[in-house]
C-alpha cells in the first residue's frame, strides 16, 4: 500500500528520515519551521555533515518523491502518516527536557487534519507524553480518533544515520490502548517498515510507556558503558596502569563486548547527556528518582574527564595557560558528525581559553557551527594551521585525518612537541619515537 509520508523536523534525524524513505519508494514531504533550512534541503544541500546522506536527498529530490515545505496546511493534506522528528533539548538550568517544539508541533498539525492519518512521534521524549499528545490529537483533529498517535522511537548514529536507518538494529512502536487503533497503527507502520522487516529487523511492539522508555534506557545504558570505562581510566590514573590494555582484556568477554568501552574524554552531543538528565528528571516526577541515581555519578564521571583533560595539558605547560598556545584537534562530538552539541572538545578548548591560554581549534567538518558556539576561540584552515606554534596539541575528536597524522608533519608545525590524545587513538610508540612528549587518559 502507497502511503504518503510527512517528516515534521527536518534535522538530523528528520532530514534523514526523510530522505530514506523516499529512497524507499514513499512519497515524502518534509517540514521545518526553519525556512532556510526547507529552501537549502529542497535545493539539495544537506545543512548539516553526515557521509552518504546528500546522494539520497538529492535523488529523491530528483525523483520527484521528496520535497520540503514550511506549510504545515500542506503536510496536513498531504499525509497519511506523519512522522514527528523535532528537537526535545534539555531546559535551559534544568535537566527536564524541553517539549516545547513536540508540543507545538503536535498542536500545529491536529486542528488541520481532515481524513483518517497515523502520527508517528520519532523524538526521544520523557516517559508519559505519547499518552498526553495523544489526546491532545484526539482532542484537536478534527477526525477525533480518527487521528491515531503511535510512538516509535528512534536510535540512529550521527555518522552511520543512513545505514542505521535503512538497516535498524530494530524497530519499536509504541501503540494506543484502544484495540482497533493500535491494531490499525501496527498494521500501517509494517507497510512503511516492510523493507527492514523483510531484511529480519525484529519489531517490537509495546504500549506508549515501554516504548519511550526503551530509547532513553538504551542511551542510559550507553552512557553508563562509557563512564564505567572512564571511572576505570581514573583509577588507571592513580594506579599507574592502563586503561587501553584493560579496556581491550574486558571486551574479550563476550558478556562485556568492546564497544562503547573506549576510554577517553568521553560523551557529548545532542542526545546522550540530555537524554539521561531528563530520564533523571522524568523519573523524580514519578517518585522513581532512586532508581536513576547512578545516571548523576555516570554524567559527573563524564563531566570530569573534561576536567582532567585541562589539568593534563595545564601540567605539561608547568602550571599555567597564560601565555602559552594550544593546538585542539577536533570540535565535533564526535568523528564523522559536524554536530557540536554539548561537545567534549569545545568545552575543553573554551576551558583553555577562560584559563588564559590561546587555543586554535581545527576540526574537518565542524568548524562552522564551532565559530557559531564559540566566537571567541580562534580557528585553524588544517590541522597543521591549529598546531602552528602550539606548545601542546590535544587530539579531542577521533576523525580518521586525525589518527593518520604523520608525527613529524606536526612536528613540523608546533613550538613543543607536546601531544594529549584525548581519545586514546594515536599509538604511543610512534610518537614517542618522533620525539614527542606523549601523554594520554588513563595511561601512564
Ligand atoms: P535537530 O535540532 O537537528 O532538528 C530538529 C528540527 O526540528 C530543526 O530543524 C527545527 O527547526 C525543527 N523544528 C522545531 N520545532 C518545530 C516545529 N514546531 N515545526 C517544525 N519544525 C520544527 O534535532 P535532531 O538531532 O534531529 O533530534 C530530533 C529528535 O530526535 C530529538 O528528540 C532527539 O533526541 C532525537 N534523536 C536524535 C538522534 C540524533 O542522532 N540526532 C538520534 C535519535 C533520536
């Protein structure tokens, strides 16, 4: 059956979305309230860095199945399903998260909605709202429960978001109480899915509460993977012993696995440190807040690597920023993202810089959104130009540019040979051997 699909958000998951499922076959109309983001996604330029997307936008664009608008009128006339994808960022000085663009989303689209639809929710949301947005639907549609809410969270990787999203691990859909409308809802979302059910995805099905809380769940348990190996690594630091060596002896344990087991400067972004903070807050509104406290030491173990990053390279400059340059190698979260949310790398050279220091940043994809974040930090063109003159480069992102660095390029470039890899991705040996004074988390 040929479902026509909307996108409503049309950031990195929604851009997405979007563009894979018009690549699926479906017709697809995506929508932002940012209009210059619909103008720039509707002229094939994808506003934001993730390989392999833009030849999907862009075929679907010229296959005439994809386009963008910010009419919500015309997603509304559009649709059969609407999938919902906008942020849910945490409130500012709290760790609840903000629904604002959930809610006036939802509140946007149900009074136009003139004929029998399904609306999707894909954000990650605190535990309690699909069942609230569902009468809100219910509520405002003017097809009354003909209107159906599902949620079916989403759990794509910035950097893999095409493969993870034509090639889930697996979908989950949450589904309305009322019999006929979830049965209606599951039915629906097996013909949009068909392609990955047919692949061997497993679906699971659950009501609204276990399905919202399976997204934030995953993320907590992420998180808490890799502040374990960090609060390892502290230790590491104390005992003289290495993190990497007992990090890879762990993953050979089939019930640990080496994944998320990497030691380092740890989490960012858009998703993980805000989602666990407003599951903490979430589950405090439920009288649960026992049951999450682990989730506050997992997010300051975190929050102290950043920390200790700056006492490293504060150390190897004998004590002070002041006067002394400093290189940074990376400002995105993470590799093969231009994503600078809550990033590691930004909060460590801002650091610096408040601490007297003068830090050039390079990154390869991310430097336009760190000079909007951070007007005061100077930037690099290379890593070569962030290095110039430095008395000690720290590697912050892990981008494969980085790691196949040449030790005596840098060399070449710097005032003192003094390296922190913040990322545990350089070999120690070669560096060491070209006559750097290298120096790393967790590792003597
Ligand atoms: P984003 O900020 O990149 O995109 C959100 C988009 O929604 C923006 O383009 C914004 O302009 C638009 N928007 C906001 N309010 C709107 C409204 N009322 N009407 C129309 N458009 C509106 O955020 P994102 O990273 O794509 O995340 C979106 C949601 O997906 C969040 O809940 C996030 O937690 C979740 N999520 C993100 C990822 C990820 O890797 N980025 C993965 C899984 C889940």
């Amino acid at each position: 059956m040929a479902h026509r699909l909307t996108v409503i958000g049309t950031g990195y998951l929604g851009a997405t979305h979007a563009a894979c499922m018009a690549d699926l076959g479906f017709e697809v109309l995506g929508l932002d309230m940012d209009e210059e983001k619909v103008a720039r996604l509707s002229a094939g330029d994808l506003p934001f860095y993730e390989p392999g997307l833009e030849p999907v936008l862009r075929r679907g664009l010229e296959s005439g199945r994809l386009r963008f608008t910010s009419s919500y009128a015309e997603a509304a006339e559009f649709g059969d399903v609407h999938f919902l994808c906008v942020g849910t960022p945490q409130k500012s000085g709290e760790y609840a998260a903000d629904l604002t663009y959930v809610n006036a989303a939802v509140e946007a689209l149900a009074p136009l909605l003139t004929r029998p639809c399904l609306v999707v929710g894909k954000s990650t949301v605190p535990v309690g709202t699909a069942a609230r947005l569902g009468d809100v639907l219910a509520r405002l549609a003017p097809v009354g429960g003909d209107a159906v809410l599902a949620w079916n969270p989403e759990f794509l990787r910035e950097g893999f978001a095409v493969d993870d999203t034509l090639n889930p691990d697996r979908i989950v859909v949450g589904l309305p109480g009322e019999q006929g409308a979830a049965e209606h809802a599951e039915k629906v979302l097996r013909e949009v899915y068909a392609s990955a059910l047919g692949a061997g995805t497993p679906l699971v099905t659950a009501d609204f509460p276990t399905a919202e809380l399976v997204k934030v769940s995953a993320n907590a348990f992420l998180a808490t993977k890799i502040s374990f190996i960090n609060a390892m690594a502290e230790v590491c630091e104390a005992a003289h012993a290495d993190v990497t060596k007992l990090s890879e002896a762990l993953s050979y344990d089939d019930r640990i696995g080496g994944r998320f087991l990497g030691p380092g400067l740890g989490f960012g972004g858009g998703c993980l440190p805000k989602d666990i903070r407003a599951f903490m807050a979430r589950a405090g509104e439920l009288g649960a807040d026992q049951a999450l406290t682990f989730l506050r030491e997992v997010d300051e173990i975190n929050i102290r690597r950043r920390i200790r990053m700056v006492d490293l390279a504060r150390q190897l400059l004998g004590g002070s920023f002041i006067g002394r340059t400093v290189g940074v190698l990376g400002a995105a979260f993470k590799p093969n993202s231009d994503d600078v949310r809550d990033s590691p790398a930004l909060d460590v050279a801002a650091s610096i810089r408040a601490q007297g220091g003068k830090v050039t940043v390079y990154d390869p994809q991310a430097m336009p959104n760190a000079r909007r974040a951070h007007p005061s930090l100077d930037f690099g063109e290379s890593a070569l130009a962030a290095a110039a003159g430095a008395h000690v480069v720290l590697l912050l992102t892990e981008w494969a540019e980085f790691r196949d660095m040449e030790p005596d390029a840098l060399a070449g470039a710097v005032a003192e040979r003094n390296l922190v890899d913040g990322r545990n991705a350089l070999d120690p040996e070669r560096w060491r051997a070209a006559g750097w004074n290298y120096r790393a988390l967790g590792r003597p």
